[in-house]
C-alpha cells in the first residue's frame, strides 16, 4: 500500500510542475487607516427614472470639477412622481443638503444638476467647518 501512495504522490508533485517562493510584492499605497478614509469620495446614485439618471450623470460631472470633491460622500436620491415630477435629493452627513423637483423637460436638467453642484458644494464645505470647530462632549462629529 505505502509503494501505491509514494507512486500516486510522485505523480502528482510530477504534474504540478516547478515550484518557486517568491517573497510578497510590496504595497505601493499604503492602506487606508480606516474604513471612513477608504470610503471618502464615494458617491452612490439611487435614481430610477430617466430625468433622474441625467441629473446624477450631469451633477456628478459638475461635481468631480470641483477641486477637493473627492473628500466627500454624498448620495443622490430620486422619489418618482406620476403626479408632480420626479423629487430628487442629495445626502451628505446624514442630512439633506439638496431638494429639488426634476423639470418635465430634459433640456433643462443639466443647468439645474450644475447649479446643485454648486449650491452643494458649497453646503458641504459650510457644514465640515461647522463640524470641525464644533465640539461637543454629548455629540458625535456627525451630529451637531
């Protein structure tokens, strides 16, 4: 029995072909020290309808223009109307920043999704210089 498996592992170390220890390629970014910081700059998009994929694609281009905009999260958020439009808004820090309602016309979507862009940068930067000179000992720092 014990030729039978010398036989069978000799086969298979045969067919396995050339083995070679490498030493681990090194990181060239270091990790992100938390999870936050690996998440910063997201943006997620919950939109369902088609004026509300053209304001995201149009309010994201406006966005990514911004210089530091990648330090962000935001959530885009769309609430369909038959009845009185398409209601869209956007999230950062677990608050509204921006509401709106979506024009009938598609045309114009883009110069409304540009001036969010702006009108949410500049709630964004409002609210992190609130966070960061507010301090609080009952508060978190999301929740001044």
């Amino acid at each position: 029995m014990s030729t039978d498996h010398t036989v069978v592992a000799a086969i298979l170390l045969a067919l396995s072909g050339p083995c070679s220890a490498t030493a681990p390629a090194a990181d060239p970014a270091p990790a992100p020290e938390t999870v936050a910081a690996a998440a910063a700059g997201v943006v997620t998009v919950q939109t369902v309808t088609i004026a509300g994929h053209d304001f995201s694609q149009y309010f994201l281009a406006a966005w990514r223009d911004k210089e530091g905009s990648e330090h962000y999260t935001l959530s885009i958020n769309e609430r369909p109307s038959a009845r009185l439009g398409s209601e869209v808004w956007i999230g950062f820090a677990q608050r509204r920043v921006f509401q709106t309602r979506l024009p009938p016309a598609r045309a114009a979507i883009r110069s409304l999704s540009e001036n969010a862009a702006d009108a949410v940068w500049q709630t964004v930067l409002q609210t992190d210089v609130e966070r960061k000179l507010i301090r609080d000992a009952d508060l978190a720092p999301d929740e001044f």
